[in-house]
C-alpha cells in the first residue's frame, strides 16, 4: 500500500482575488458607504485586501475575520447566529473562538464545487456588508 502524501488544491488567482475587492468596493460607492474587504484564499491566508478612505479602522480585522470564516467553514457568516441558536454548547463556546465572526459580511468563493476561498466585508450593515462581498463574487461570475 502506497501512503498519500500530498493532495492537489486549488486557489483563487491573485488577479481574481483584486477583482473581488474591487467589485466590493464599486458596491459600497454605490451604496454610499466606506468599507474594508478582504479575500482569502481556501486555507484562510489573506489573498487581497482593499481598504476605502475614512472606513472604520477596527473594520479592518474584521473584514479579514469575516473571510477565514467564510473560507474556513464554507458558508455565509450571516448563517451563524441559527446555528448558534441550536446549540447551547456551541452558543457559549464558540463564540469565544479568535478569528470567528458571527454576524453577515463573509461569504465563501466556491467554482465548480470547490472552495477557493472567503470574501469578508466590514463597515456597513451586516446586510450591505453581504451585499458588496455578494457584488465581489458576481464579478468572478459566481
């Protein structure tokens, strides 16, 4: 028996990655709100990062936050506060975990059924917040 040593992996592009950021960016001009956005790649190892003049500095980290997550554990971070919800455990527990945001902003970059990453935004409502990051994926085609 052979024993694997390594598996293949993909990751989003760095030209991919700034359009995601940029697109966020269009979004929240649009919105007329300044914010922070970051991609990750799949192992949450920041990809791109913009910030817009005059957004929040503590939004900054949490940008960056939002997209571990999302890359981390593959799904919005706006579903966090139902699956708390559930979970007594998990409601006092994992909350108390660094780096994991429990609010909207953050959504995975997933192609073809493989995840490549995670866009977070901060600065605005948790709902414009998924909306910029939303607009970053369109602009991948996602």
């Amino acid at each position: 028996m052979t024993l694997a040593l390594s598996v293949p992996s993909s990751v989003i592009t760095a030209p991919a990655a700034s359009l995601a950021c940029q697109a966020a960016i269009a979004h929240a001009e649009a919105l007329g709100i300044r914010i922070n956005v970051a991609v990750t790649d799949a192992s949450g190892t920041l990809a791109a990062f913009l910030r817009m003049p005059h957004a929040f500095l503590h939004s900054i980290d949490i940008a960056i936050d939002k997209a571990y997550t999302a890359a981390s554990f593959g799904f919005p971070t706006s579903q966090w506060p139902e699956i708390l919800a559930s979970d007594e455990a998990l409601r006092l527990g994992l909350p108390l975990r660094p780096r994991l945001v429990v609010f909207g902003g953050g959504l995975p970059i997933v192609s073809n059924g493989v995840r490549l990453g995670g866009i977070g935004v901060s600065g605005g409502s948790a709902e414009q917040d998924e909306a910029c990051a939303r607009a970053g994926l369109q602009a991948l085609g996602l």
